[in-house]
C-alpha cells in the first residue's frame, strides 16, 4: 500500500483560541501550510469541514499558500454542506466542493490522517 496522508481542517484557524486571538490561529495555519510545502512528504489531500471551509473562501489570507499546495498536487475538498450552512458556497476560491463521502473515502483509503 502507498504511503498517503490525508489532512483534515475542522476550524478555522490552527489550535482552539479565544475568539479575540483567531487571528493567531489563521496565522499559524498559514505557518503550517508552509511547513507542508517544505516537507518532502505531502498530504495527497487536505479535507475542509466545519468552520474549517471559511479558510478556502475568498478574503482568506491563507489562499496562496493552498493555491501552492493544489498546484504541487495536493487535492483541496470542501464540504459542501457545510459551505451551504454557511452561506459560502459561491464564495470558495480555491479547491474542489465535494460531499462528506468524498471526504470520508480519503479519510478511509489514507494510511495516516491528521486533524488540525
């Protein structure tokens, strides 16, 4: 079986932060994005849910750092549904909209998956 790593975003940001201090958490998203594209080994895919969507819609200062990965082959799935609850879904500007079985067979075909 090939190696693959699945990365799955449930917030909007890196770590669980008061509201007042969200900004730190996309910060440091954007720092771990980064650590990503630098390592040898990369995600065949990084999955968005929840408040996790809100990172690949427009205004998102972590755009050209998923822009980069999508281009080194990362697949970038958004959950539709939860696009749709959070009235973001003509908002997405990087990635593919998919449904949560898209999501739960990466989940399930990769061999490690880290939540973040």
């Amino acid at each position: 079986m090939a190696h693959s790593v699945v990365v799955l975003v449930r917030q909007a940001g890196l770590g669980q932060l008061q509201p007042n201090d969200a900004h730190f958490g996309v910060e440091m998203f954007e720092r771990f994005l980064h650590a990503v594209d630098a390592n040898p080994i990369t995600p065949s895919a990084i999955c968005f849910y929840t408040e996790g969507v809100k990172l690949v819609c427009e205004g998102s200062p972590v755009i050209p750092s998923l822009q980069l990965l999508q281009g080194m082959g990362v697949r970038l799935v958004i959950c539709a549904t939860c696009l749709e609850y959070f009235n973001l879904r003509d908002k997405v500007a990087v990635g593919e909209v998919g449904g949560m079985s898209d999501i739960v067979n990466l989940l399930l075909s990769a061999t490690h998956v880290v939540t973040v």
